[in-house]
C-alpha cells in the first residue's frame, strides 16, 4: 500500500464523527420539519402549498452568494453558531404560535422564510466544515460518509415525519427540531477544526466579494466544468426518480409496488457507491470517475423505458451512477477551490443545483404533461449523456488528480538537486 492510500484510509478525526452526528441530527430535524410544514400547508389547498415551499425556496436561492461571502469573511464555524441560534429560537416560536393560533398561513410562510434565509448562510458554511475537519487526504472518505449518512437519515425521515405529526402536530415536530438544534449548536460550539483556515480578508467591498466568487468559479479551468457539470445533473438526473418515474410507472402500469421497489433500488445504488468510497476512498481522477458517473447514470435513465422487466437493474446504474458523480464531484471542488474562497464556492455549487432543479422541475413536468413521460425520460437520458460527452472534452477535469505527490526517497532528492544544479 502507498503512502497516499494508507493515508486515505486512516482513521478520521473524532472531532469529524462528532461533527457528523450532529450533522445528521440537523438533517433528520429538518426533513421532518419540511414535512410538518408542507403536511400543514396542504390543509390550506394547493396554493399555500406552494406558498410555502417558495417561501423557503426563494429566499435560499437568491441569498446563497451573500451567504458564502459572508462565511468566507466572518468564518464558517460563526456562522454554523449564529444559524442554529436562530433556528432554535425560530423554532420554539414556531411552536408556541402553532399551539396557540394553529397553523396560520401567515406562520406557516414566515417559517418557511426563516428556513430559506437560515440555509442561504448555513449550508455553505456547513459545507466546508468537512476539508476544515479531516484535512485533504481524508475529505473523500469523509464526504461519502456524510452523503451516506444522509441518505439513510432521509429515508428514516418521511415515517418519522408522519408519526411525529399524526401524534404532536405541527407544534411537536417543532419542539423536537429545536432539540436537534440544541444539540447541534452544542456540538459546533465545542468542537476546533484542526485544518481550520482562518476567515478571508475582504477587500472592503461585500459586493465586490460576492462577485470575486463567482468570478473564480468561472475562470478556474477545473470549477467551471464540474460546476456545468453539477447543473446538468441536477436538471436531468435529480427529477428522473422522483417526478418523472412515477408518471413513467403509471403510463406503463407497473403498479405501486414494483414502483417503490425501483425508488429503493436506486437508494441502494447510491448507498453501496458511497460505502466503497468510504473504505477505499475516491479514485484518483475525480473529474473523470465523475463524468463516467453521469454516463451511466444515462445509460440506466434510458433503459427505464425499455420495460418494467429491466427497471431495477436500470435503477440500480442510476443509484450508482448518481453515487460516482457526487462522491468525487464533491471533493473535486472542494480541493480545487481557494481557500479564502470555500464557502462561496459551497454557496456557487448549491446555487447551480437549486436553480437548474427549479427550473428544470417545471420544464420536465410539463413535457411529460404535453408528450409522454417516456419522452420527458429519453430527454433526460439523451441531455446527461451530452453533459458527460461536455465534461469529457474539459482537459483539466480529466486530468486532475487529488493524490499528494509520494514522497521522494532522500538519496533521490539529492540526486535530483544534483541534476538540476
């Protein structure tokens, strides 16, 4: 074994598995708030519904640069401190209003507002706080980790959510996610980053800061692919499962339960990609690995329409497809960015994910509306499959490796100098 693999699979640091739990536990309160807000939400019809998820929506999206700028300014572990300040406090007033007026469509939105904000600025910090924690040799692992990690806390969730609100309402799903904020607040407090980098300094502009950040996404030769990258997969790949299965599902009548058997599948995908990840860490092309990640996830998309017969196994390339993508998409550009600049390029990759996701939402949902939904999912399977043929042309992301150098021997140092003197 290599140096760079032993030290890409020693153990990580306890304060990152402290981190992590807490980390989940902030997952997992959230999920079930959403749930708990939209469940309420659609006691009022359709139209406060969708009130509501803009409501939280709206205010993350055109807030995320100022958020990243200011975590890059004031420091990531600040800003994780005043998030969850406020979202305890948020949250216990959410309660006390929820048992004393019931759930208002006035409440409903200011939470939803106060979510949004709230996640301009704490999910880029967040973001960040992995490479801060691990340093670089580890961050692969310690990135699928998480993913793994959340994508367990996202299935335990929607059954959580739905006991927690047939039994305390909205005024119980709030009280306990005040408690996850508790302890996460907890957590941040007591933890110190090892690999901490100290906050950038500004040039006396905030403006001029925020745009700095998406000027270097853009210019930097190994960002801006894999940041068009991120967008193509998250407008043609992220609404496959969950928008345009289920309507592919019933055109071809494959009936409820071999439906939720395929949304399994594709977690489990997902799932087994990042435990390898975990054990082994990632490849050492990230940007290759990544783009072959969205080829295959391509290949599966198109093959859901081939039969029912073979939507598990095409499930099945999705999950892992999906799997390759963001377990080396993500260190790719956590590596690569500066370090005065890793919460606005968390901020910019968020970004790119939420807008291309909104849009693309609306656009696929009304294909399938105007078409088929067979066709909603070859436009789908034939876009990831231009955006990876895009990404393979990128040189610099083909070629970059997150592999330190090995170090030399000293006798081949010396001869080195020697030859070069």
């Amino acid at each position: 074994m290599t140096r760079n693999e032993d030290r890409a699979t020693s153990p990580l640091p306890r304060s990152y598995y402290v981190w992590l739990s807490g980390a989940l536990t902030s997952i997992l309160g959230d999920a079930v708030l959403y749930f708990a807000l939209g469940w309420a939400a659609a006691t009022h019809g359709g139209t406060v519904a969708g009130l509501v998820l803009t409501a939280i929506n709206l205010p993350r999206v055109l807030l995320l640069i100022v958020g990243g700028t200011v975590g890059d300014r004031f420091g990531a572990r600040r800003v994780m401190i005043a998030g969850d300040s406020v979202m305890l406090v948020g949250t216990i007033a959410l309660a006390v209003f929820a048992h004393q007026s019931g759930p208002a469509v006035w409440l409903l939105v200011a939470a939803g507002v106060l979510v949004g904000i709230n996640d301009a600025f704490y999910l880029p910090a967040s973001g960040s706080m992995p490479l801060r924690l691990v340093g670089k040799e580890s961050l692969p692992r310690a990135l699928a980790m998480r993913q793994g990690g959340a994508q367990l806390v996202t299935f335990i969730a929607g059954p959580l959510g739905g006991f927690l609100v047939a039994t305390g309402g909205l005024t119980g799903t709030a009280l306990l996610n005040a408690a996850t904020f508790t302890v996460v607040l907890v957590i941040v407090i007591a933890i110190r980053p090892i690999h901490d980098i100290p906050p950038a300094k500004g040039s006396g502009s905030f403006l001029h800061d925020a745009l700095d950040g998406i000027a270097v996404g853009w210019k930097d030769p190994v960002l801006r692919p894999a940041l068009i990258a991120t967008g193509g997969v998250a407008g043609f790949l992220l609404p496959v499962i969950p928008l345009l299965l289920p309507l592919l599902a019933r055109d071809q009548g494959w009936g409820a339960g071999r439906t939720g058997v395929v949304f399994g599948v594709q977690s489990l995908g997902l799932l087994a990609v990042s435990l390898f990840v975990m054990v082994r860490g990632t490849l050492p092309r990230p940007g290759l690995v990544a783009t072959a990640g969205m080829l295959v996830s391509a290949a599966g998309t198109a093959t859901f329409v081939v039969s029912s017969a073979v939507a598990i196994p095409a499930a099945l390339l999705v999950g892992a497809g999906s799997g390759l993508f963001a377990s080396h998409i993500g260190p790719l550009v956590l590596m690569s960015a500066p370090h005065s600049h890793l919460s606005r390029m968390q901020a910019l990759l968020t970004l790119v994910q939420s807008v291309s996701l909104l849009a693309m939402n609306n656009v696929l949902g009304n294909l399938a509306r105007l078409t088929t939904a067979t066709t909603a999912v070859l436009v789908c399977a034939a876009a990831m499959t231009a955006t990876g043929a895009a990404a393979l042309c990128s040189r610099a992301l083909r070629t970059t490796t997150t592999a330190a150098p090995e170090p030399q021997p000293v006798a081949q140092q010396r001869a080195g100098a020697a030859e070069g003197a």
